[in-house]
C-alpha cells in the first residue's frame, strides 16, 4: 500500500537530549588536572624548603635558649660563638667557617650579613674577643640581637 502523501509518514525534528554535567568535556579535564599538578608542586616547594630550613629552626630554638641563660661571662659568649660557627658550618659547607678564628672569623660574619655591616662590627668583634677574652666587652642584648639578625639573613 503506497500512500498518497509521503511525506505525511515523516517524523518532526526531534532536538537531541541536553547532556548532563559528566562526563565533563576535554577541556574541565586538562584544567582539574592543571590545578593538581599546581598543587602538588606548591605543597613539595613547601615541604623541600621547610626541611631545607630545617637547621634554621634548630639554630633558633638553640638560640633562644642562650638568651634565657645570658650573662656577662665569656662561657656564654662562647657558646653563642659555637652555635654561629654551627650555623655557619651548615649553611655553607664548601668554606669551611668552623676553622677560622679572630679576625677572619669576624669577616666571614659580617661579609654573610645582608644588613648593616659597618654597625654591626664593633658588637661582632665583641662576641668573638669575648670568647677568650676574660673581661667581655660586649652586652648579651647586642650579641643577642645580632645573632638573631644573622641567623635570619641565612634563610634559603
């Protein structure tokens, strides 16, 4: 049976379905996967310099614990020497700062401070005279405050 009209057996357009939100296109996946990447190399950045910065925070907790012990005799300012001679031992390594003394030692401390260099040589002079010196000529306060400053300087 041959109909008269044709096209009357023709369906209407039918619009596809809209698509639902999964799954999402090329475009929602490269950037989820862009922003994970960004945060697992913030989150390592993190954790590779905290544990480079690891000796810093030892040097300080070291240090604050001198500064509630300072006093005006030459053993404290020779233990104050050593914890900046192991600060510097770490920090740099390839120099070899635990074998100098006196006058070299001084340099050394004040050619690695980022700050006030020429002020800060008379107290740094001080702190390491007044290790083997009997009377010491410098104020804990100062040395104290130097030591922190320098300690700061040598974060990575």
């Amino acid at each position: 049976m041959t109909p008269q009209n044709p096209l009357g057996e023709l369906r209407d357009i039918h619009l596809p379905e809209p698509g639902g939100f999964w799954p999402p296109a090329p475009g929602w996946w490269l950037l989820a996967l862009a922003i994970l990447l960004a945060a697992a190399a913030t989150i390592w950045l993190y954790l590779w310099r905290r544990r480079r910065n690891h000796w810093l925070r030892l040097a300080m907790q070291e240090l604050a614990t001198l500064e509630t012990a300072s006093s005006r005799d030459s053993q404290w300012f020779s233990a104050l020497n050593a914890l900046l001679k192991k600060a510097a031992r770490t920090r740099y390594p390839d120099q070899y700062p635990e074998a100098l003394t006196g006058d070299a030692w001084v340099c050394f401390l004040l050619e690695t401070s980022k700050n006030e260099r020429i002020a800060s040589r008379p107290v740094v002079e001080a702190i390491v005279h007044s290790t083997w010196q009997p009377s010491v000529s410098a104020e804990p306060a100062q040395a104290m405050s130097f030591a922190q400053r320098w300690l700061e300087d040598q974060r990575c």
